[in-house]
C-alpha cells in the first residue's frame, strides 16, 4: 500500500474509468471515463486509453463530480486558531468532499484589509489544499458604518464582500455598499437580521421557546431586512446574495425577486434543511445556530425552494467553536454549528426521501454556488481545473466527533447515521483526501 500511495503522490495525473459522472451544467449523468493531468480536466469520455504517467483508478460504483463549492465557511484564522485553523479546516472540508471554501471575514481581526486578504491567501495556498477564496468585510471592523475599501479589496483578491456575523443595518451604507459592489463587479453577501428585532434571542420565536422557556427571534427578523435590500437591489442593479436563508417569508421574497430578473442569489445550510426547533428542547447547545434553527413549515419552503432552484446553493456555515463557547448554559454559548464533513450526506438525505433529484442536490453543491459568486470550477468540462469529488453513494457511516478532521465538536448531527461519501477528493489533479487508504 505504501508503494501504491508513493507511485500516485509522484504521479502526473489520474485516469478515473467506469464511474458514473454527473456535471449539471452540462446536464451530463453517464458512465464515462475522466482524465486529470497537469492539473486540469484533460480528457472526457468512454473507453479512455490511459496517458503514460497517469494513474488509472477503477472508479466503476462511484459517482464523480465537480469538486463540492461552499461559499460560507468560518475558517478562525487569524485569531482563535484554537477554534480551528487553516490546516484543520482544509483537511475537514477535503474529507467532506469540497475542494472550494470561501472564508467569511469575520476574524480577529476581521478581513476588512488587503494585508489581511493578502495572508489568506498566501497561507491557505502554501498548505496546498483545498482552494480558500477570501470574502472581505462590507465595513471597518464589521461595525456597519464606514465602508472598507471595496476596490482594494477586489484587487487584493476578495470574490465578494461581507459582515457576515452581522448584518448591515444602516439603510445607507447598505445601498453604497451595492453601488460600490456593482462598481467593481463584487457580489454583497448579507447576513439577514434585523438586530432590534432579534436582540436578546437565542432560538426561534415560537411554541418550542415559549415551552422551554428561552427568549425567541421571529422569523421577520430574517425577511424584513431580505425584503429592504431586494429594494435597494432593484434601485442599484448590484449583485447581491443571502446567506443562510431560514424562513418561509424571505422565500416568498426571493421569489418575487428573482421573477422581477434582479441579480440575486441564496444559500441554505444543512442544518436548517434538516432540523426544526424542536432540536433546541434539549437545549443541546450544538443546536444554538443564526439564524437559529425554524419551524416545520420553513423546512418544508426551504426543501421545496432547493428542489425548485430558488435557492442556488447549499453552503456549510461551517463555524467551529471549543467547548469554552459551547459546554455552557444554552444562552450563553455562541452561535454556530461545524458543517464540512456532514453536508454531503445530509443533502443526499433529501435525495434518497425523493425531495429533490441527485442532478439538483450535486448541483447545488457544485455549479449552483460557483455560479453566485463567479468562482473557477464547478464544472466538468475539459480545460477546466482538475477539482472533483469521489463519491461513494452506497457508503454508510455514523457521525462520530473521533473521526472529526476539524479542530472542533459542535455538530448537531453526532451520533446521526447517514448513507454517502466522498471517498477521494482531488485539488488541481492533487489527491488530498483518499479514504480507500484510510484517509486524508
């Protein structure tokens, strides 16, 4: 086995033959044969002769796909690399099966600078893993009042700009905001909250906060600031897009937005696909999430919204904290749950319940969200970066916190069984997570 990983890690590239390949942009779903060399995509279809130097992989039973693309991730580097780090998120988001990350800014300090955009990107390039794409802060220090310098920020690197953690409330940095994002072709990410209306909750407004005695946020805390800035989007004209979108009303407003042609996008995260707020009458603080965790009838917008392409993507939020924010009482703990290494098999929970198709589940893990933000990849098609993903369909597992890549435990999923995973995991025709030698 030793010999066998040395010859592939000293190869030029991999031949993988007989496997079942999606590609949703081009509607591909057949047996075919790909081609990874020099780092690219060089070679689709049936019955491939292999290129000397690469190495052929017997990938018949497996369904490869574009590398999976998260566009919402706290990565905690600079600043609580207790938390998790570059290394440990890029080992965690490979072992789920992304081989794209985009970094929220908001660290310590946050991403509001080129010299902070700049170590990003030096370092998350210099381990080598997966692809890490900086977001940059809206505002200076996420304050919500002076914008940062949104052109430099462009330059430096940022592929959109954000104060996610918090929301831009001010009506006119928000619409500036817009204007200058449009200027300098960045989207605007907005962390949907209305503060004077979420202040001091800590679940979801409802019969459960009522009966487990926990001060709720209403689900209009979400819509009413979804519904401001689709305004502001129809008198800008700027690219905008919703992070973890949770509630049923901004749905409806998506909607209405997107039937109007304005250039908006959305994202959901597993969580709120998979869990009520009934999770929370435990008062497991894995389960303390913003926005937090909604009713039954949000569930059912959300699934039907992905299934319809409402929303374009699936995205992690993965925000890892220590048992320091988290082994407390429930209102005192932070807000965040980890999400890289279960996402996959979650979506393909709503696969296999025949919510949505696999041709839109892997698409919305794939060219959905390369698509929002006008990243690389997400794609197939020959020329393009050597980013894909091995998936194991058929593989069953249980979320076990021992096996965790990340440097963090908060899962609301532990201890869940769930069916499908990515096997291998390939960056620039680089193999970074190969679980048929035991791992990353």
């Amino acid at each position: 086995m030793a010999n066998k990983l040395n010859s592939e890690s000293n190869s030029i590239g991999y031949h993988f033959q007989r496997a079942r390949v999606i590609d949703p942009k081009s509607g591909t779903d057949r047996e075919q044969d790909l081609i990874i060399k020099d780092g690219k995509l060089s070679e689709r279809g049936r019955g491939l002769a292999t290129p000397k130097g690469v190495v052929p992989i017997d990938a018949h039973g497996l369904l490869v796909v574009p590398g999976l693309v998260d566009l919402h991730a706290h990565l905690r580097e600079p600043g609580e690399e207790y938390k998790e780090d570059f290394m440990t998120a890029s080992a965690a988001a490979a072992f789920g099966g992304f081989t794209s990350i985009c970094a929220m800014p908001n660290t310590k300090p946050p991403n509001d600078s080129r010299a902070i955009t700049e170590l990003i990107i030096s370092r998350t390039r210099a381990l080598g893993g997966v692809r890490v794409y900086p977001v940059g802060a809206i505002t200076m220090g996420l304050q919500g009042n002076r914008l940062t310098e949104i052109g430099e920020l462009k330059d430096a690197g940022v592929v959109a700009i954000s104060d996610d953690g918090r929301p831009v409330m001010n009506s006119r940095v928000m619409r500036r905001a817009l204007e200058y994002g449009r200027t300098f072709g960045v989207p605007v990410i907005q962390h949907a909250e209305d503060l004077n209306l979420s202040e001091g909750g800590v679940m979801h407004e409802g019969s459960c906060s009522t009966r487990i005695g926990l001060k709720g946020q209403p689900s209009q805390a979400e819509s009413v600031i979804v519904a401001r800035d689709l305004a502001l989007v129809e008198l800008t004209g700027a690219r905008y897009h919703i992070a973890h979108v949770s509630t049923q009303e901004s749905i409806q407003h998506i909607r209405e937005a997107k039937r109007k042609g304005l250039p908006v996008t959305c994202e959901v995260t597993p969580h709120h696909l998979m869990l009520t707020d009934e999770a929370c009458m435990t008062y497991d603080t894995a389960t303390r999430v913003n926005p937090p965790l909604r009713g039954k009838e949000d569930i059912e917008a959300l699934r039907q919204a992905l299934a319809d392409g409402t929303i374009d993507a699936v995205a992690t939020d993965h925000a890892p904290h220590s048992s320091i924010e988290k082994q407390v009482e429930f209102d005192c703990s932070a807000f965040g749950a980890i999400g890289f290494e279960t996402a996959l098999a979650l979506v393909l929970r709503l696969v296999e319940k025949k919510e949505i198709t696999l041709m839109a589940a892997i698409e919305r893990l794939t060219w959905g969200p390369a698509r929002a933000l006008s990243l690389p990849g997400g794609t197939l098609q020959e020329g393009m970066p050597g980013d894909l993903t091995c998936i194991d369909l058929d593989q069953e597992w249980t979320v076990d916190p021992d096996t965790f890549r990340s440097k963090s435990r908060n899962s609301p999923f532990l201890g869940w069984k769930l069916k499908g995973k990515a096997v291998m995991t390939i960056v620039g025709g680089k193999m970074i997570h190969d679980e048929r030698n035991g791992g990353s």
